[in-house]
C-alpha cells in the first residue's frame, strides 16, 4: 500500500503513553487514517472514510468501555479492551 496526498498530523499520547499520529485531510478535517507507535506497519482507516452503505460491520471491538452510549455493538465480536 502506498499513501499519497497532503494531511495534517495530530500527535496524541495514549493511558499507556504511546503515540498515536492522527493524519487529518487539510481542507475538511476528517481522520484519513492513523498509526500507532511501535506498529508503523499496521495503517487504521476509519470506517467513516468509505462511502459504502454495505461495508462489513466489526468483527473486534477495541476501547469499547470509551464509546458513546448510543453504539451498539455487533453480538459475537471479540471485545479487547
């Protein structure tokens, strides 16, 4: 995969104080994608980016115990926390 295009980065320390780099697109703000510290090589991209009504739901959920009261999650998923 190769990443091209212009963003902005947002830095931000995570509990455990690793960071996370934010890429931001410049003219409308949204996350683009991110990657954490230590896993370079491993490139998250939001599924918000995708225009896809049909894109596949989760199949882990990471951090669950931050998220708003109103997601629910998919039965059967794995939950990490």
């Amino acid at each position: 995969m190769e990443l091209a295009g212009q963003s902005t980065r947002y830095v931000q320390i995570s509990d455990e104080g690793n960071k996370t780099n934010f890429e931001f697109c410049p003219n409308c703000g949204a996350t683009v994608y991110y990657t954490s510290e230590g896993s370079e090589e491993i490139i998250a991209i939001p599924v918000g980016v995708f225009a896809e009504p049909f894109f596949p739901a989760p199949t882990i959920s990471i951090y669950e115990e931050r998220k708003h009261g109103w997601v629910l999650m998919p039965e059967g998923i794995e939950h990490l926390n």
